[in-house]
C-alpha cells in the first residue's frame, strides 16, 4: 500500500487534526463529530485535510493510535516497572489522581472508541485489541518479574492477575465516569491489587 510521505510541516498538520478529533470524540462521542468539526478546531481546510485521511474512518483509525499511545504514555515512568508492591501502588494513585484531575469526565479514551466501534468496523476492533494487549503486556511483565524473583507464590498466575488488574481499571473507569466520583475505580483497583497481595510470600 502506497504510504504518504511527510515534511516536518505536513507532519505537524496531520498531528493536529488528529488531536482535534481525538479532542471532539472524547467531548462529543464519534457519531457527534464530523469532518467538518474537525476542519474547524484544527484550523484545515477540506482539502488538507482529504490530503492525508481518505475518509472518516481512516482519521478515527489515526486517532486509535494517537490514543494509545498518549495514554500509554501518560502512565509512565510508573507503568514501565510494575515489578514490586510499592510500583503497583503507586501507578494505583497515578491512575486515580488523573481521573481527580480530570473531574472523572472523560472515562478511558481508548476504551471509548471501543464502545462505539467494536460493533461495526472490524479493522478498530483488531487496533483496539492491541492497544488493551498491549497495556495488558506492560502489566503482565512486572508481575511476571516478581514471580520469577519469588516475591508471589508459585501458584499465582501473572497473566491472569493482569488481566484481572487491567479489567478492574477499566470497568472502574467507565463507572467512575458515569457517577462522576473515583469510588468505583477505587474499589476496582484495590481489590484486585489486595488479591494480588495474597500471593506474596
């Protein structure tokens, strides 16, 4: 597939109308946002914007990545070293004092898009199976480092308690954003981090 090259100015371009679809999906959902919104926010005209997303759909595909990887990054340092207790307890508060910040308007960015394209676009659905794969790897890999070094019972299944974790974040997140109070993800998160304390040695 033939792929576009970039100046560093039609990079920039492009960059900024995906951030202001991704800023108009988190604000007004997908059905909500049109090209034309976009256009305006991002200050491009129709043919700019054409220049570089074909339609509709190719611009929410840039913005699955662009989400992916601004969240990702947004949990750093933290999540890159989920290898101990105290590591996990403190990407616990970072997750929740970003959602304090954030009044809990906004849920999870990521799992958002999926909510509204899981159903009906099969290409999303895979890049979003990345996406929570790759959150899950992250996860997946401190706890699978402190079993290695013995600090969890042999029995304890560090996938699986990844799993877990990354499923109480999000189902924390989407209630945290219905009821608009941290109380859910809270719960959610502590109860699995409190199992996952069960199998320490």
């Amino acid at each position: 597939m033939y792929k576009l090259r970039l100046t560093s100015k039609g990079q920039a371009t492009r960059a900024r109308i995906v951030e202001a679809a991704a800023d108009l999906i988190i604000e007004k959902g997908i059905s909500g946002t049109s090209v034309e919104d976009v256009q305006r926010l991002a200050k491009v005209s129709a043919s700019q914007l054409y220049h570089y997303f074909t339609d509709k759909k190719e611009l929410i595909h840039a913005v699955i990545a662009h989400q992916t990887e601004a969240i990702l990054e947004a949990q750093q340092p933290y999540l890159g070293m989920l290898d101990s207790f105290e590591a996990l307890q403190a990407w616990r508060d970072l997750i929740i004092a970003i959602q304090n910040e954030r009044n809990c308007k906004g849920g999870c960015p990521v799992g958002s898009l999926a909510s509204g394209l899981i159903e009906t676009d099969e290409e999303a659905r895979d890049e979003l199976v990345s996406c929570f794969a790759r959150w899950e790897a992250e996860i997946s890999r401190g706890l699978h480092k402190m079993h290695d070094r013995g600090e969890l019972r042999a029995e304890a299944d560090p996938a699986a308690l990844a799993l877990a974790l990354l499923t109480a974040l999000q189902g924390g997140l989407l209630l945290t954003q219905i009821r608009r109070e941290v109380a859910p993800l809270v719960a959610g998160l502590d109860a699995v981090l409190d199992h996952i304390r069960s199998f320490a040695t």
